[in-house]
C-alpha cells in the first residue's frame, strides 16, 4: 500500500492535536486518504519537556535538518507561530521538496507573496485552511466548493476571542477589562491580548479572505481597523434597545467603485446569523452571484477544531488536491489584481452615534444641524433624561442614521465633538444594513 510520510514542525496546543489524530485515528484518516498516511518526524525546540502524546524512539528530534534530510517525507506541518523563525523554516521545507500545511495567518498574511512565489517556483504547495476560521471550513468553501462564483460580499465574525468578550459584556454586564480577564482566564486570550482585541487579527485574516475571494493586492495593514478595546457596555444596551446585538466584523464588499474592506465593531439586527454567534465562536456570510448567501459557523480556535483543519488539508495534500488547486488559485501571483480597493471614505454605511451633552435647550437642534451640513439624515432618535450614573445636567444623545458616506460621518462627529454642549468624545459604529 501506498504510504505518505508526514513530517510535523512545534508541538505546541495545535501541533499535539495533530499528533494525536495522526496516530490516535491513523485508520480512519487512511480511508480518507485511500493509502496509509503515516507521522515520521517530529521537530521541537525542548527535548526535555513532558508530551501528551506517546511517539516512538527516535522520532522526536530538535534538528531540523533531521526532517528535511529525510528525502520519505514529503508533507510537513509547519506549526509554528509568528513570523521568525517560522519564515525561515517555510522556506527551508519548501528548499528541501516537502509540501507545507500551516496554520500561521500572520505568516501568511505578512510573508504570503514570498512563500507562495518559492513555493510556485519549486513546483510545492502551501495549505492553510487552519489559518482562518480554525475548524471552520472557510478557506476551501471559497477556494473551491465557492469557485463558479463572483463574490459579492464576506462578512465575518473572524476573532474568537473579541466575540467571546463582547458576549461576555452583554450577558454579563461587565465591563471591557472583566470580560478580557475572564476570556484569559478560560485560556482564551493570551497574556498579551493586543492583536485579537485592537482588530489585527482578524484585519490579517480578512486580508486573506480578500486575496481569495477577489484576487486584492494589498497588506493587511492596509485595512481600516478599530478594535473593542474602547467599546461600553452601554452601547451594547442600547444596541439591544434599538433591536440589534454588536459584533467585531470583518467585511469585504464588492461594488461598482471597487472593493470595500474594514475592520469594526457592528450593529447587527438581532436574530440574523451573525448576531446570535456567541462566545468563542467565528461565522462568515458569504454572498456569491451564483448560489446567494453562504453562511459558516464553527469553533474559530481550540486544539483539536484548528487541528481538524490541519490534517484535512494534510489528506488533500496526500491525495494529490492541494497540489492542483494551489497552482490554479494564483493567491499573491504577480498577477494584475482583478479589483481595486475603494477609498475607504468613500464607502457609506448607516451609523449609531452617541454623545454626551448637556441637558438644556437647542442641544439637539445643534447636532442635527451640523450632520445636516454633512449630508448624514437622522434616522431615529433616543434621548432618556434623569438616568441613573450620569454626570448632573448630562445626558446621552443616541442617533440611528440613514446611510451616509464614511467620510461624511467621521467629519461630522469631529465637528460635534468640538462644540460646546459635547462633552467628550462621542461614539461611532457602523450598522450592517
């Protein structure tokens, strides 16, 4: 019988996943393949530390060059975080003639045009559904399952972390640093939770998204983020008054002018798919002119979802799969992108605003005067004087608008803030339409 040695590099939360699917369900992933897919080597940086999965004599080694000198493996996966040494060691399994399955986004997402370039070159393949979405199969939905389609629009829930905070805020009632100590506590966050909460993360992902599914040319950090980092509770219950829950969206949306990406917090109407994924959980709508609205929704992060997707693009990459459709994507080619990316001033959105002013006549008549000036309409208005927690003489002012261009929206509350009656900065999000 035909056998694929396999190689694994870091045996950290994913790489043990891994590990213990190879050889604790070696039969069954053998009937997916149609031959036998057999764990050869094993690459980590400490000997010395305890292991949850047994191996044989000999199979773990801290040398590299112990893997990419064996010509019997042809697959590795490369589970290593960050950007260096993981570059380095991309590049040399691609130098030594292994095919690469990874789950490293942000290796992707800032090395992509060199790994797949070498990687082209050297007649490879790099798989990477783990990348996006853990267990959620995302990355072959659009690849393939997806390909008679023109993608029209991906909105997403892409950060498991950010979605359990904000659950957590709503359910709980707590406030932004409660819910990131909990989300650490339960192993969700790490110690520095940064990129999962200012946006990074799932900017870095949407921008894999986007190479995907519209042939973008651009770098993450090109994506306009905003984080959760300074979201408040009572926004979330006013969101709720209003009829809607609030999310950390990713969004690429298609138009005449060109390709709509950004990264936000975002009211959502209560009872659509996005709104009710809760805690840990990712989800993507996707919109394709053929088949319509997609939606996906799984466990975004956690040993064994993440490590489902590894060894199912490890079985493709055995069969022979990856192989053609890794040649055929042409993900960050040379090639002329196939849509330019809209300025983001010019996308247009409706909006929830909320500002603190002072209790007194002519306040409102101020504000909607000056959104008027700037082409935002008021769409719906709450205003509760004599709450509880609020300063003397201060009360919150929230707006719903019509839609109106991102530009506008921004240079209006930079106008508002500023006038007298405001006190402190006011509150901007977008409202999915």
């Amino acid at each position: 019988m035909e056998t694929t040695r396999v190689g694994v590099v870091g045996l950290g939360t994913v790489g043990t996943g891994v590990a213990r699917l190879l050889t604790e369900h070696r039969e069954r992933i053998c009937r997916r393949a149609g031959h036998a897919v057999e764990l050869a080597r094993v690459v980590v940086a400490d000997l010395s530390k305890p292991r949850e999965v047994g191996f044989d004599s000999g199979m773990i080694t801290d040398r590299l060059a112990d893997l990419t000198a064996d010509q019997e493996i042809s697959v590795v996966c490369q589970l290593i975080g960050g950007l260096e040494p993981a570059r380095s060691i991309m590049l040399q399994l691609l130098e030594s003639g292994k095919d690469i399955v990874t789950a490293n986004k942000a290796l992707l997402a800032e090395h992509g045009p060199e790994l797949f370039d070498r990687a082209r070159e050297l007649g490879r393949s790099i798989a990477f559904e783990a990348s996006v979405g853990g267990g959620m199969p995302i990355i072959n939905s659009i690849g393939q399952c997806l390909s008679a389609n023109r993608i029209d629009s991906l909105q997403g829930i892409l950060n498991g972390t950010s979605n359990f905070i904000v659950s957590q805020m709503e359910e709980q009632g707590w406030d932004f640093p409660a819910a990131l100590a909990e989300a650490q506590t339960r192993g969700y966050a790490e110690a520095d939770p940064r990129m999962d909460i200012d946006g990074s993360d799932a900017a870095q992902k949407l921008a894999i998204l986007s190479h995907l599914a519209f042939g973008a040319r651009l770098h993450w950090t090109d994506i306009p983020c905003v984080g959760i980092d300074d979201l408040e509770v009572v926004d979330l219950k006013y969101a709720r008054q209003l009829g809607y829950r609030i999310k950390l969206l990713a969004i690429a949306q298609r138009s005449n002018a060109g390709l709509e990406l950004h990264v936000s917090p975002t009211l959502v109407r209560s009872g659509q798919p996005l709104a009710e994924v809760r805690g840990s959980f990712n989800a993507v709508s996707v919109v394709g002119d053929a088949v319509g609205r997609v939606f996906l929704q799984g466990a975004g992060a956690g040993q064994m979802p993440t490590a489902s997707a590894v060894v199912a693009d490890l079985i493709d990459t055995a069969v022979g799969r990856t192989r053609i459709t890794f040649q055929t994507l042409e993900l960050w080619s040379h090639g002329e992108a196939r849509v330019k990316i809209r300025d983001h001033a010019e996308g247009s959105a409706h909006y929830y605003l909320r500002f603190m002013v002072d209790d007194h006549p002519g306040v409102l008549a101020e504000i909607s005067g000056v959104l008027g000036r700037h082409q935002v309409s008021i769409a719906s208005l709450i205003q509760q004087p004599g709450e509880c927690g609020y300063p003397s003489g201060q009360v919150p002012l929230v707006m719903m608008t019509h839609s109106a261009s991102e530009g506008a929206a921004a240079s209006a509350m930079e106008e508002i803030e500023q006038l007298p009656s405001v006190r402190g900065p006011g509150v901007r999000m977008r409202v999915l339409s």
